[in-house]
C-alpha cells in the first residue's frame, strides 16, 4: 500500500529523471542559428554577436632575414677531455674477484676501453686482457 509520502517522493524523482533526461538531451540537440530578431533585447548578458565586434589585428612576427653561409662560422666541437677518475680510498686491490669477470667482459663489449677499465678497477691493462680471453 502507497501512503501520500511515497507517492510525493515517487513523483518528486519521476521529475528528477525527466529533467535531468531532458538537460541531456538538450545538451546533444544541434545548436539553432540565432538571429538578431530572435535575441530579446533585455538580454544584458548574451555575448555580442560577430557583427558589431571590430575585426582582430592579425599577429605578425618578424623573422630575421638568413645569414649568408658564407658569412657564417662553423665552430667545430671542442673535443672532450677524458674524465680521470679519482681512486677510491682504501679500495686499493690488485686482482680482480671472480664475481666480477662478467661485469669486466660487459664494460669491455658495451664500449669502454680496457684501459678505462683497468683504472676503474686499479690494476694494470693486461689483467683486464686476460679476463676478457679466459672465456669461462
């Protein structure tokens, strides 16, 4: 059995729904073409139309003229100065441990030098050659 209250709160969100249902739709209709006549003249905050607005001064921007190529000067790249690393205190060694022969044939692959390697680690050039011979 509906009391008087259910059928107010059943009524109240039939209309919810249909003006929410209503402001959907209105928000995909396709927009009408308005023309002077349609717009009531006690409007104050409808936007101006196109008409009546001054025309917008177009943006220029100056681009500076080119310079001859002979005129220019090409600059070669200064040619970087290898970064000497500074020794480690204490991490004085002068054998490399197992564990680490895989990470001193990757280093040598992947493109630093085996002397670059040889600093990092502190020994000489010809024990970073024989790890990367011995193939183990």
């Amino acid at each position: 059995m509906l009391t008087e209250w259910q059928s107010a709160i059943d009524r109240n969100d039939r209309q919810r729904i249909n003006s929410a249902r209503q402001a959907a739709e209105d928000l995909f209709k396709p927009r009408q073409e308005t023309t002077r006549a349609d717009v009531p003249a006690s409007a104050p905050n409808a936007a101006p139309s196109t008409e009546h607005q001054p025309r917008r001064q177009p943006r220029i921007f100056m681009i500076p003229s080119p310079v001859p190529m002979s005129a220019a000067k090409v600059e070669l790249p200064a040619e970087p100065k290898p970064l000497r690393r500074t020794p480690v205190i204490g991490h004085e060694t002068h054998e490399i441990p197992a564990s680490q022969f895989g990470r001193v044939r990757a280093l040598t692959s992947y493109g630093m030098t085996g002397a670059q390697v040889a600093e990092l680690y502190g020994v000489t050039i010809d024990k970073i050659e024989q790890i990367i011979r011995r193939k183990s």
